[in-house]
C-alpha cells in the first residue's frame, strides 16, 4: 500500500466516523414543565424527568423512556385521523397496519392496538387484562390492561388510556417487562397520562 | 455393506426412480456426531433446546404434544421417532423445523394449513427427512466455508475501496449465497422424496403432500389480491422461502406417491379433534396480522370440511375488523351462522352486537350485546359493552 492510498483511507474512515454520529440527540421532558407531544396539540406535564427518544416512529406517535425503551416506555398517539395508522408501515403496500376508522367504538381500541402489535411489532401473545370506561383528555374514553408476549418471549404488561376528540383518536400506552420494570415506573406514567389536555 | 446401503438409499431418492413410486433406505439406527464440526454444531443446538425448553412462546399442552409425536412416530416408524423431541411454538407462520440433534420446531401457523392428519404427517415427515440424512452439518460447512471467502474478499476490498472493487465484491458476494442457495434446494429435493417414502410405508394418503402445496400457493395469491398487489410473493412464506419452485414440487409429489395412496385414510376427523380447543386461539393469532386475503383464504380452506361455530366468529372477526360497510354486513351474517351453531358462544354475540350497531341498528344490537353480558357477567371488557346499551342500569 503506497503512502497515498494510506491517506485516502484514513480520511475516508474520519469521514464515516463523523457520519456515524447522532445527527439530532435525544431531549430531556423536565419535572413540572408542561410540553407538546408528537407534533401535535396534545400537552403533557411529567411528575418525573423523562427522556423523549428523537427516532419517530410513526407520523403522529412520540416515544418517552426512563431507562431506555426496551425497559420501560411511555408511546403518545395524538390526532390520528380516520385511515391512518398508529405506526409507520413498513411497507405500504405489502404489509399493511391497521388503520384508525371514523366509525370505530372505544371499546374496539383495545383491538386496534392489538391488532398494531401483532401485525407492526410481531407480538404473539396479547391478552386483554381489563377494559373499562375512563376519563381521558377530560373526555369519555377508555382505560384499558394487558400483557403482551414478545417474539423472543420476553412478557411485558401495559396499560392505556384512549379517547376519540373530535374524530381523531388519542391514545397514550405505558408498556414495561412484567418481572420488576412495570411496577416501578407503572404510577409514574399514570400521573404523566392523567395530566395530558388538549 | 454400509456404503453400499447408503448407495442404495441415494439411488432411490434420485430423479431416476421417479417413475415408480418412492421406497425407504434401511434406518441406521441413534446417531452420535462424530469430528469437531458436527460436535460443535450439536452443542450450539443442544444450548439452543434449552433456551427453547424454558421459552414462554412453547405450547405446553399434553393433548396435543402427545397427538403431534403419534402422527410422526406413525409416519415414521417407531424406531425412527425415539430421536426426536417435539416443540410447538407459538408463531402464526407456515414452518417446521428440526436440529441436527433431534429439535423438532412446528410452528401453530402450520395447523391452520393443514386439514387432516395425512397432510400434517408430509410436512413432519419431510422435516424428518432433513434430520435423517444430516443435511443441517452439509448447510453448517457450506455456510462457514462460503462466509470465510466473503470475509477475506471483504477484507481484501477495504484496502483499496475504490468503486470498481466495490462492485466486484458484491457481486462475488452474490455468487457465494446464490449457490449456497441452490445447494439448498437440492436438499429440499431429496427431503421430499424421503418425506413421500415415510408416507408411502405408513397407513396414510400420501397424495396429501402436494394438496398442502397448492393450498400454500393460492393463499399466497389470496393475500396478494387483497393487497392489490400484481403478484404474490412466494418468498415471503416462510417454508417456501428455501424449497424447490412450489410448483415443480407439486408435480414430483405427485409422481413419487404409492399407487394404492389414493384408497388410503386421511385422518380428518382425528385431526379435527385434536385441534379443535386450540383452533380459536391459533385463528386469533392468525386474524390479527391484518393480512385479510391470506386469512379468510384459511378459513375457508378449514371449513371445506364443514363450517364450525369457531370458523364462523373468526370470520366475522376478520370482516368485523377490517370495517368496511359491506364488511359490517358480511360480519353480522357471519355472526349469526355461529350464534345458530352455537347459542352459547359469548364472543359471537358480542361481535354481532358491535356489527350491528356500525350498521345502524342499535336495537338488536343492544339485545346482543345483552346476551353477551349475560352468558359472560365477568367479561374483561364487560364495563365499556354497558356504555353501548342504552338505558341500561347496571351501568
């Protein structure tokens, strides 16, 4: 190798390693202050600080970890209009999520996120803990349970709350492992839920 | 004697016998690996059934693991199938699998592509096939030596990135993967024969093997209409994805099967029995992946044996879900069929009361959903089917 061609592939190799970089960080939800979420009107005040994860995941849906997503993770779904779906599709076309209809009922919400998971995140096992009627957004809606089983079998439980303002559904999730993770960051979310307005 | 056994068995499974029907080689009795290759590769397996062991995706259910391995070992024969160990994972795809050291996977998508008994017994024997002839150490040994060229090629390449290297690289990558690809299929080729050889020797129609490919072919295109795409994708199917071109296997399959096949038995009321208590649950996973084409495919492909209570729900799920106005309605009557079937089947009158009130006629509805509560006080969702009922004071 000539000393020319050495330099070329340093430089090249500075080069991906400026790319390699994170582009946008993620961003600090500080305790007490209230913010927008997932490009919407959607506003939230955290009782705690939380980390808001810049990857998106979908057009109208936004992120929220303490100890990283995998551990625990707190998903806002706001303004999802008629024929869209709660997360970005893979592929259009060839793997379709389901989409959010004008003449749903709240106590097919819980479906429609089943039906997300399975179909967006292959999960194979989703069981309905409890579904019933609650105030979200100071609206009608529905609180709803579960317990999710992963493809690597790994079980985790969530909880939601889901109301639909004019015509547009709103749904925020909290989905942490069963063993340990849930129940440490389970009041935390529900505080951060309870304090969302429009 | 050994060599000229094994030549034997070679000789039956080439294409040159495919006029007559196939016979099976002499079984060689529990393995053990021999040479580093083989033992490193039964240790990686062996840690990987432990992992599985303990997986809370496995179906743990006696009825059925106890009903799997009497199809194998009848297919099989019974000194065949004390080296396999059977694991059912809860999956909604169209897979079978088996480890060098006795592994064997099946996948719950599997029962709702297989209608009776013989057909599950060609996709269990074929697996069987890959086992007894040791092709998972062949794939081992092809895939290190071929990632051992990709690797010094990549490294050779990173000296001299230059666009035309680059370029050679990938296609020299390209050409180590197709053949490996290739090679596969040949093994596919002679696990089929060996599969049909089981099912010739058994009390089983082995006609069935080709039935189950054309089955998977026509959802493919069902999902694919559906979607509105031009053309199904065959790749995407899981089992599909390293075998011989559907539809020359479909014609060998055929060729290979023992004359008197077609008098034979094929099961489909043991088969129908064994599944029944977990066909709600392996159609929900089914119904859910929002492949609506390749579901209702299944169904009725199961109802072609007659429409159950269960077949009819899950139907009325599939349309209910997919929401559509003339699905609301399609739904509805789906519901129906399974509530005349089956009046104590609390989900269907649940489904049928939310169809009904999407389409505009909340007073049926309401007696539906009634009926719901009623037959299931406890429901999970019990609180929000009172908010649909009008005036209702239990509220």
């Amino acid at each position: 190798m000539t000393k020319r061609t050495a330099l070329r592939a340093a430089i090249a190799l500075a080069a991906v390693a400026t790319l390699a970089a994170p582009a946008d960080a993620h961003k600090l939800a500080e305790k007490g202050k209230a913010v927008t979420v997932a490009a919407s009107n959607l506003s939230v005040t955290p009782t705690r600080d939380w980390n808001r994860l810049s990857r998106k995941v979908g057009k109208h849906a936004e992120n929220w970890t303490v100890d990283g997503e995998q551990l625990d993770e707190v998903t806002f779904h706001a303004a999802i209009e008629p024929g869209e779906p709660l997360m970005r599709e893979r592929s259009k076309k060839k793997e379709p999520l389901p989409k959010f209809r004008n003449d749903m009922l709240l106590a097919e919400v819980p479906e429609l996120l089943e039906r997300t998971y399975r179909a967006g995140k292959d999960a194979r096992d989703f069981q309905l803990s409890e579904s019933a009627p609650g105030k979200f957004l100071g609206r009608d809606g529905v609180t709803f349970s579960y317990q999710v089983t992963d493809n690597d079998g790994l079980i985790r439980k969530g909880e939601a709350r889901a109301a639909i303002v004019d015509g547009k559904l709103y749904l925020v999730t909290f989905d942490a492992p069963r063993l340990h993770y849930f129940d440490l960051l389970a009041e935390d979310a529900r505080a951060l839920m309870a304090s969302a307005t429009l | 004697m050994r060599t000229l056994v094994v030549g034997m068995g070679l000789l039956l499974a080439s294409p040159a016998a495919a006029q007559q029907s196939a016979l099976l080689p002499p079984y060689q009795g529990a393995y053990q690996p021999h040479g580093v290759d083989e033992i490193g590769l039964w240790r990686e397996y062996d840690e990987d059934e432990r992992t599985l062991g303990a997986s809370s995706l496995v179906v743990r259910d006696e009825p059925l693991s106890t009903y799997l391995r009497r199809v194998l070992c009848d297919t099989v024969g019974e000194d065949r199938c004390a080296s396999v160990r059977i694991y059912i994972v809860r999956a909604p795809i169209f897979n079978a699998s088996m480890a060098p050291n006795g592994t064997m996977r099946v996948f719950t998508g599997l029962f709702l592509r297989v209608r009776n008994e013989a057909e599950l017994a060609t996709i269990l024997a074929h697996e069987f096939g890959h086992f007894e002839r040791r092709h998972g150490l062949d794939k081992f040994r092809a895939r290190r030596s071929a990632s051992d060229a990709a690797a010094w090629m990549a490294l050779l390449t990173s000296l001299g990135p230059t666009y035309q290297t680059m370029q050679s690289y990938q296609n020299f990558q390209l050409a180590v993967y197709g053949g490996l690809f290739r090679y596969g299929r040949d093994q596919e080729r002679e696990a089929d024969r060996l599969g049909i050889a089981y099912l010739n020797q058994s009390h089983l129609q082995p006609r069935s093997a080709s039935a189950v490919w054309q089955h998977v072919m026509e959802e493919a295109e069902a999902s694919a209409r559906a979607k509105g795409l031009k053309k199904p994708n065959f790749r995407t199917i899981a089992f599909a994805d390293s075998h011989p071109p559907d539809a020359e296997r479909a014609a060998y399959l055929a060729d290979l099967a023992a004359p008197d096949g077609p008098d034979r038995e094929d099961g489909t009321e043991r088969y129908r029995t064994a599944l029944a208590p977990f066909l709600p649950q392996f159609l929900d996973d089914q119904i859910k992946l929002n492949d609506f084409g390749a579901s209702d495919y299944l169904i009725q492909n199961l109802a072609t044996a007659g429409w159950t209570a269960t077949l009819w729900l899950k139907r009325g799920d599939l349309y209910r879900t997919r929401g559509n106005p003339r699905d609301l309605s399609a739904a509805a009557d789906f519901y129906a069929s399974a509530v005349k079937l089956d009046p104590t089947l609390a989900e269907a009158h649940r489904g049928l009361g939310l169809a009904l009130m999407k389409t505009g006629r909340p007073s049926e509805a309401a007696a539906s959903l009634q009926t719901y509560l009623s037959l299931r006080p406890d429901a999970v969702d019990a609180g929000m089917i009172k908010m649909l009922i009008p005036g209702d004071t239990t509220k």
